[in-house]
C-alpha cells in the first residue's frame, strides 16, 4: 500500500517541480513591458532554432557608432505559424524591429514584430507576461 501512494505521490511532486520552472523561464520578468523601441539596422545572424529564434542585428545609433542588439522571439513552430521560415532572414538584410527591451539596459530585446525591407510585417510575440 506504501508503495502505491508513494510512486503517483513522487511523480506529481516531479511533475510541478518541472511546470514551475518552465513558467519560471517564461516569465516576462527580464522585460520591460510598458517600454516599445523601434530599430532600424542590418541583420547580422539569424537562428532559427529552439528554444526560441534569435536574431542579432546592427544599429547605427545617434553618434554614428555601430551597436549588436539581440533579440528573442517565439519558438520555430510558433513562428512558422506566423509566416516565418528558417529562410525569412539572412545576414545583409534591413529590418525595422519592434520590441521590448530588458530592464537591465543589456542590447537585447524581446520582439513584438518585424517589418522586413519589402514592408511585409511578421508578428513575433514570444509567450511572455
């Protein structure tokens, strides 16, 4: 009897312990939320790959130097949703990328939606709160 009630027991304890963290990392926690920038630049890389597709690209800023942001959207199943593809970037291409950015201040951001330079617009909220 012992043995019945500690196995299902063990097994919900391990079931929680892994759905919490997987909100944990899901969390918008690193984002600022209330805040949207606007950037224009050039694609430096393109990943298309889980857990979630990263895009680094350059930004010229107001004293003419060249500045890396980084930025995280949704997982490829997601995306593909969306209208996205591992072909949509390459490096080279101008993006005008919407987003939030982190808190701390690191040249990285959470993305909203991207508008390649044809105009087409791709959503790309990741799951954040």
């Amino acid at each position: 009897m012992i043995r019945r009630v500690r196995i299902p027991s063990l097994t919900l304890v391990l079931v929680l312990s892994v759905v919490g963290t997987m909100f944990a990392h899901h969390g918008g926690a690193a984002w600022d939320m209330k805040t949207t920038l606007t950037l224009q630049g050039t694609v430096h890389e393109y990943r298309y790959v889980n857990p979630h597709v990263q895009i680094y690209f350059d930004v010229t800023d107001d004293k003419g130097q060249t500045v890396r942001w980084s930025v995280e959207s949704a997982d490829p199943a997601m995306l593909q949703r969306q209208g996205w593809s591992h072909e949509t970037l390459k490096m080279g291409d101008h993006v005008t990328i919407m987003g939030h950015p982190a808190k701390t201040g690191v040249k990285i951001m959470v993305l909203d939606k991207l508008i390649l330079a044809n105009g087409q617009e791709l959503e790309g909220k990741a799951v954040v709160n």
